[in-house]
C-alpha cells in the first residue's frame, strides 16, 4: 500500500509553505496583553497571498476556478498554517465552500465560489451550538416560510424560504465574513445549513473573544429570512461539513503540535545546565521523545480521517469513527506537547516576547474546539457499540 502523497497535494504543500515563510507568530499584540481581541480584522496580507497562490481556490472544482484537490491536500496546506498560527478563517471558508459545491444550489455555487477563490468573500461557520457542549444544528430553528398560494409542504426552493431563529456562539471572525453557514433543525428534525449575510435583518453580532485571542461572535437569530436557494435541504449536509471541520481542526492541531516541538528541541539544544544541553538529560530526551511519538499517532489518525472522508472508503466503522479517534488524539496530543514545551523552557516559555504562549493559547482554543477528547470518546464508544466487530 502507498501512502506517499500526490505530487498534486506535495506541490499544494510547498505552495503552502512558500507563503505562510513570511508570517511571523508574534505579528500582533499578545493575547495575554490586550484585554479584547489582538486584532479587528484577519490577516489581509495573508488572505490575498493565498488567493493569488491558488490555495483557497484548492478544493474547489475546474468549474469553479480552482483545482479538484481534496481534503488531504486542503490539511497539508492547514498543517502549515498553523505552525505560524496564521491569522485566516482558511478551514472555515474552504470547508463551507466545499459543502455548498457538494450540497448546494448550483446557481448560488456558480455566483459565490469563484469569488471566494479569489479571495474576494470570507466565509465561515457557526459550528458550536448555543454552549459549545449540544450538537450545533439543535441552537437554531428553521421552519419554511409558505409564499401566498403555496402549501407548507412545496419545495422549499418554489415556496418563501425559510425563518431562523436561535443562537450560535463562537462563530470565527463573523464581524468581517461576508457569509455564514448556520446549521439548523426544521420540525421534522432534519439538520440543514442556511447561508446567511451577517448584516440581513434580524441578526446581532455579539463580541466574543477566543482563547488565542481571535475575534469571535454570539450570532443571534430573529425571525431571519432566507431564500430558499441558500438553504442546503440535503440530510448529509451539515454532517459532512461538521466531518470538514474537526479533520481539519486534527489538522491544524498536528502542525502547531509540530512547531512547537521544533522550537522545544531548538531551545533545549542550546540551554545549558551543569557545562552540558540540557536535551542530553536522559528526562528531558524521553519527555520529547513521548511528545514525538504523540505527533506521529496525531499524523496517521488524521490522515486515515481525511482519507476516509475524500475517498468514501468502507472500514469496520463508518468515517465518523476514523474522525473522533484523530480528534481524541488531536486534542490530548496537542495540549501533552504544549505543556511538556512549557515545562521544558521552565520560565522562559511563560515570557510573553518570546512565542511559546501564544502557541500554548492556540492549542487550548484548537483542543477545545468542536469538542474536547472526552467529547469524541463517547462518540467512539456509541459507534463501537452499534457496529459490532468481527
């Protein structure tokens, strides 16, 4: 079995790679200096690198304007961003965009994604429910708004569209997105994704601020409207785009997890103790070499995910398996490298001139995000006991 990479996803890589060289993890204020967020706006800088350098348009269809890769391809290129903690809302919006090619109105898919990879519309997503702990899609209502002379039960792109009402919390960078996806349940209990504009009426953004200091926002719904052309109605939607999300967040997590062993390995090669590198020390060589092993178990989950999900393979388990175990490693794995990094700089990693915190506060949001380990663990454990193993 080959398990190289395309030369399609390798060249996507070194793409990656030649654009996040020029960003600097301490490029804004720290987040444990400022009391709000450490920016108003994401890295526009950044943004427009990754659009000139087709990496935004990466997944997305020919017909689209971009290249047909995969989500393999779409994690290398995470991967990389988040060894410099690159300020873009990159998963979001490539994973939205993803879901409305699969799943959405192909008109609404032909207006908006050559634009997005262009770089012109910032998309993201509101994936963590009302509390961040209930399944995202129970926080919001939506319910079919009957145009005059037509049932309730018509199609809902021939009727009036649709009305949501709800809450969705901590939604990345929602005060600049132009677009965002919010999962929602109608009356028959089915989940489906509205495509929203954050200023229609009857939203309000509320200020939040993330661990790592990124702006986030309470997105509230009353009585919004929405065609019925921007709601995607398919029973798999929001299920697969959720798949997109947490692969992708195992992703960013393996490449923090990476860099911030780099830097480890970088310090305790130099830092003296007793006339000798203290990475001689037999416990500091094992608490690296647990953290490197971590790293591996976080690399070959992620990609057993991320393959599942873009090949459609069968397995013992379905997909949603293959995706909680690299979230159960990608969540532990990364706050074990970040706290035996912290341990292993002693006071100098808590320095707020030098990066290690900054990668320590990222990590906590990454773990965290869409479900810490235990989360997923119950997940696991509800599908073993549903598929019995031969």
């Amino acid at each position: 079995m080959d398990f190289t990479f395309t030369e399609e996803q390798q060249a996507a890589t070194e793409a990656a790679k030649a654009v996040f060289s020029g960003v600097a993890p301490d490029g804004v204020p720290s987040p444990a200096l400022v009391p709000g967020a450490v920016a108003e706006d994401i890295d526009r800088p950044l943004w427009a690198g990754l659009a000139s350098s087709d990496l935004l348009s990466l997944t997305l269809s020919p017909e689209h304007g971009g290249a047909g890769l995969d989500l393999v391809a779409l994690c290398l290129v995470l991967r990389e961003s988040a060894k410099v903690l690159a300020r873009v809302p990159l998963l979001e919006t490539c994973a939205v965009a993803m879901a409305l090619q699969r799943y959405g109105n192909p008109r609404l898919a032909a207006e908006l994604l050559p634009r997005v990879g262009r770089g012109e519309l910032v998309l993201t997503v509101g994936a963590n429910g009302r509390t961040g702990h209930d399944p995202a899609e129970l926080a919001v209502t939506a319910r079919r708004k009957a145009a005059a002379g037509i049932s309730a039960g018509a199609r809902a792109d021939s009727d009036g569209g649709w009305v949501l009402d709800g809450t969705q919390s901590a939604v990345p960078w929602a005060q600049t997105a132009d677009w965002i996806a919010i999962p929602a349940h109608t009356d028959e209990g089915r989940a489906v994704v509205a495509l929203i504009e954050p200023a229609q009426d009857g939203i309000t953004l509320a200020e939040q601020v993330s661990t790592s200091g990124e702006r986030f926002a309470e997105v509230r719904l009353e009585s919004v409207r929405v065609d019925g052309h921007a709601l995607i109605d398919d029973a798999w939607a929001w299920e697969w785009l959720r798949a997109l999300l947490t692969t992708g967040t195992c992703a960013l997590a393996l490449g923090l997890g990476e860099a911030v062993l780099a830097m480890t390995s970088q310090y305790t090669g130099k830092r003296e103790q007793f006339g000798f590198p203290v990475a001689t020390f037999q416990s500091v060589a094992v608490q690296t070499a647990d953290r490197y092993i971590d790293l591996r178990a976080m690399e070959v989950t992620l990609w057993q995910a991320a393959w599942r999900i873009s090949t459609g393979a069968a397995g013992a388990l379905p997909a949603e398996g293959d995706i909680a175990v690299a979230k159960i490693w990608a969540s532990d794995g990364v706050r074990r490298v970040v706290q035996t990094a912290q341990h292993l700089h002693g006071g100098f990693g808590a320095d707020t001139d030098y990066p290690l915190h900054r990668f320590h506060a990222w990590a906590k949001q990454i773990e965290l995000s869409l479900g810490p380990a235990a989360a997923h663990e119950e997940a696991l454990g509800d599908l073993l006991a549903a598929h019995l193993l031969g």
